[in-house]
C-alpha cells in the first residue's frame, strides 16, 4: 500500500469495535445485577436459532466490507488513512457495511445469550458511533476526496435500507 502523511486518518474518538465489546459487557453485568428475564420467556431453541442467523448476517456484512476495503488496498482500520474510496462490492448499498452488520451481530448474541439489556443499550451505543466514528470518517472522506466522495454520499445510503426504498435520507 501507498503511504500517507502521518495526519491523514480519520479523527475517530474512539476505535469502533471498542462500542460494540464496551456495550457487551455492560449488558453482561446489567444482566447478572439488573436481570430483566424478557428474552428467557422465549423458546430457547428458537432464540439460538434466530440468534444464529442475525450473528451470521453481522459477520457476514462485516467481513464483506473489510473484504472490499482490502481488495482495493486501502486501510480497513479507521485508525489509519483511507487510500482510496470504497464504492464497489457491498460498498455500492451501504457506506458503512462493517458498522451496519454490528447491529444483527450483537441482536444475535442478545438472542443467543439471552441478554435483554443488549438490545437495549444498542441505542446509546449507536449515538456514540455515529457522533464518535460515523460523522468524523465521513467529514474526513469529503475533506480528502472532495466532490468524488460528495457523488458516492448522494448515490449510496449512510446504512442499509430497505429494498422499497429508492432514495435515502441522512440526517
């Protein structure tokens, strides 16, 4: 990979997987202190299953996005400079397949693990993504590739939508 100055990075606040292990283990402890028994009441054969299948989906998005990000050699760390855009692959529906698959990922684990303060932490937790991580990386993406990044922003949603939809909207 081609090298950048030693500035050129997103000015992220905080390495994204650290969210997603932070809002894990405070669900674990809310759970064990706090415990809400909503996702107990379910079958549990059914939970593991579903659960099963949001974790897949999660990773699934997840390593697509990382895949896409190295095949065009550019960093996958949001730590470090983004070489070239992303807008190809899964990059062609959502601008942000690794942070959209942590939602499936960690409704899997909820359902999985019968955590039920998961669920409900996600929001907060989601907050802090898009104002810590989200919002910084894409003022950084602009800032670096200009009016290339502005077409892909207005052609491509900030997150998965749903097939029905023909434009996205962002707040």
């Amino acid at each position: 990979m081609t090298t950048a100055p030693p500035n050129d990075r997103p000015d992220v606040m905080v390495f994204p997987p650290l969210i997603l292990i932070a809002t894990l283990a405070l669900s674990a402890v809310l759970q064990k202190v706090v415990p809400l028994a909503l996702l107990s009441g379910l079958d549990r054969s059914w939970r593991v299953a579903v659960g099963v299948l949001m974790l897949a989906t999660g990773v699934g998005l997840s390593i697509a996005g990382a895949q896409a990000l190295r095949r065009i050699g550019t960093n996958v760390n949001p730590l470090r400079p983004t070489l070239k855009l992303a807008t190809n692959g899964i990059y062609r529906w959502t601008r942000n397949p690794m942070y959209d698959g942590g939602l499936p990922l960690m409704i899997g684990l909820a359902l999985i693990f019968g955590l039920d303060w998961l669920p409900l932490l996600l929001v907060p937790s989601y907050l802090v993504l898009h104002v810590a991580v989200i919002r910084r990386e894409e003022q950084y993406l602009e800032r670096k590739f200009g009016e290339a990044y502005q077409r892909y922003r207005a052609r491509v949603p900030r997150h998965l939508s749903p097939p029905w939809r023909s434009q996205h909207q962002e707040t």
